[in-house]
C-alpha cells in the first residue's frame, strides 16, 4: 500500500528536486504569500502567476496528468466561492442572464484563483520534496526542534492511522454492517472515538520507545549540507518573479 508521502512525492531528477528542501520551503512560502497580498480585482497578475506555475512543473518534470486529480482538494472551497454571488449585496451586476453581487463576483474569482495556485504551489513542494528531506529543511531555518519534531511525525503516523481506519471498515462491513447509511451514524461516531483513543495511547508508546532509545526532542538531520549561496540565487528565481508580479499588480492598480 502506498503511503500518503509516496502519493504526494514524485521521484525526478530534476533540477527542482535537487535543490535544497530550505530553499524549497521558503520559495513556496514566498510565492504563496505573493498569491494571497495580490488584489483581486486584477486578472493579468493570476494569469502570469498560473504560467510561471506552469514552467515549474516542466523544469521539474511533474506532468498534468499527476497534478489535476490532486488539484481537487479545494473543491469544498470552490463550491462555497460558486454561492457568493448569490449570497452578497449591492452592487448587483447581470451574468449569464442572472443577478450576482458584484462583491460577491470578485470574492469567487479571489478564492478560485489564489486557492487553485496556492494548492499548486504546495503540490509541487510536496512533489519535489520527499518526507526525509524535510527535517533536516526545517532545522536549518532554525524551526524549532519540537516543531520539526511534530511535522515529521505527523507526516509518517497519518499512514498508520489511515490504515487502522481501513482495517477498521473492512471489519465492520465484513459482519454485515454498511457504513454509508444514516442508520449506522451512531456506530460510525463510536468508531471515531475509538480510533482517536487509539491513536492517543499509540502516540504514548511510540513516544516512550522513543525516550528509550535516547531521544533528546530534536529530528536527525542525517547529514545533508546547507544550501549555498548559488543555490539560494538560482532556486528564488520564482519567488522574486512572483513578488515582482505582486508588486506590478499594486502599482497598476
């Protein structure tokens, strides 16, 4: 079975991928936030920030194909930003032949685009950035340890967990029961208390074995040198180049 961090990471030998997991993060925190400080009501900046998203995914090798389906994450958020139209107040503005809320327009079109390019963002980090990279990432940007500690180890157990839901539905559909009816809500709950009391004592023991075998509170870094200075130029390439759309997009306001 493949694990949550197998189905978000994609192993290439791309130049992305080689570049340092520190550099990576910053760069991706950077362009979200460049994403999300841009105005709204401007079209031209998304569509650049979508290209330049686009070219990333080629140098990097990671096809549409691969993205698309895990894209639909944000649609819960899509539908919302589907009823705004309909649910704000004046101005109001014909579309389609109906009668949306101008506000309620550029609300759906902030969500849709900023959503969808910041999920994009952090697909491909995940994409070119594999779960063993990622502590010795966060150490050199002086995270600190217990955080480090709790990223890591949420990112490794979330398999555990999902494999003890599956083991947990097979058993229940096994002895006739069928989870999708409205009559099974009560068993349904109690199974959810049941694998949260699991995890809660699961989380006990690891941490005990941990302490056991000498523990100190920080994730081993397992030797990867920090990124140069090269290597912080070459891979902010995009980062600036966003911040640079961002800023654009202010001035032409």
């Amino acid at each position: 079975m493949s694990t949550v961090s197998h189905r978000l990471h994609l192993a290439r030998s791309s130049p992305v991928h080689r570049a340092p997991a520190e550099v990576k993060i910053v760069c991706a925190a950077v362009m979200v936030f460049a994403v999300v400080a841009t105005p709204r009501e401007m079209f031209w900046p998304f569509a650049a920030y979508a290209a330049g998203l686009l070219a990333l995914w080629r140098v990097a090798q990671i096809p549409l194909r691969w993205i698309a389906p895990r894209l639909l994450i944000e649609l819960p958020f899509v539908v919302l930003a589907i009823l705004l139209p309909f649910a704000a107040g004046e101005p109001r503005t014909m579309l389609f032949g109906l009668s949306m809320s101008t506000t309620g327009l550029y609300a759906a079109w902030g969500i849709i685009a900023k959503g969808t390019i910041g999920v994009g963002i952090s697909l491909t980090l995940a994409a070119t950035t594999s779960v063993r990279e990622l502590p010795g990432g966060l150490s050199r940007l002086h995270v600190p340890g217990m955080v480090v500690t709790i990223v890591v180890l949420m990112l490794r157990y979330v398999d555990v967990i999902a494999d003890e839901a599956a083991r947990m539905r097979l058993a229940r559909v096994s002895r006739g029961d069928d989870p999708r009816t409205i009559r099974q809500i009560g068993a349904t709950a109690r199974g959810v208390g049941s694998l949260f009391l699991r995890s809660y004592e699961r989380g006990e023991r690891v941490h005990l074995a941990m302490l056991s075998r000498g523990f100190t509170g920080t994730v081993t870094d397992f030797g990867t040198s920090p990124a140069t200075r090269g290597q912080w130029s070459l891979a902010c390439v995009p980062a600036l180049a966003a911040l640079g759309v961002c800023v654009g997009a202010w001035v032409a306001r």
